[in-house]
C-alpha cells in the first residue's frame, strides 16, 4: 500500500520571518494564515527554546505564564500570535513551553488538540 501526501500553495511556500513579523490579520498582501502551514510544518520544532521563538517570529501578541507542580503537564509558559481575525472570531496559534523554557506543543486554535488512541 502506498502513501499520499497532499500539498497545498500554501505548504510549498518557504516561510519568510520577516513577513510574519510585519505582518496584520486582515493584511491580505502580508496575511500570516498563508505563512502558517510552512512555519508548522518545516520550521517550528519540539525543543526550540522559547528566546529562539521570539527572535523568529516576534513579540508575541499574548504571553501567558503558569503551571506547577500539581499541575503535571501544564505549560510553563504559552505565547499566542494572531494569525487571523474575522467577524469577532480569530485564529491563532499558540505555543506551549516546559519549565525548561523548551518548545513542547504548537497549535492553532485556543486549546491542544484531543490525543486519540
């Protein structure tokens, strides 16, 4: 049995930094939705630090920080940049950090997706 793999436009585009960085939701010459499948897919990996993070993509529109000891997989820190707002509703992603500041998570939406078995 073989595999597929679909690509889009969007997939096959190389991610541009600086672009995200100057990009605005509802900029549709320098939209971040057309830089966030190529930014997931081929530059965003589990281990990044946090400082390697910010230095690629910018401050951060939202910055959260938290998690404990009871709290035993909790983020110790979560940075959220907007990728898309519409109609009052936005897309974002949302990049979860260990206590060691070490990229664990990355998402698009508000909450991880479900882990299925």
């Amino acid at each position: 049995m073989g595999s597929y793999a679909f690509y889009s436009s969007s997939q096959k585009a190389k991610f541009d930094p600086e672009l995200w960085r100057q990009a605005h939701y509802g900029d549709e010459d320098r939209d971040r939705e057309k830089l966030l499948s190529p930014l997931m897919v081929h530059v965003l990996k589990f281990g990044m630090s946090a400082e390697d993070v910010r230095q690629l993509l910018g401050a951060p529109d939202e910055e959260r920080t938290g998690g404990t000891v009871n709290t035993i997989g909790a983020p110790d820190m979560t940075l959220v940049y907007l990728v898309r707002q519409e109609n009052g509703e936005h897309i974002q992603l949302t990049l979860d950090f260990s206590d060691k500041m070490k990229l664990f998570s990355f998402y698009v939406g508000d909450r991880p997706p479900p882990i299925l078995f």
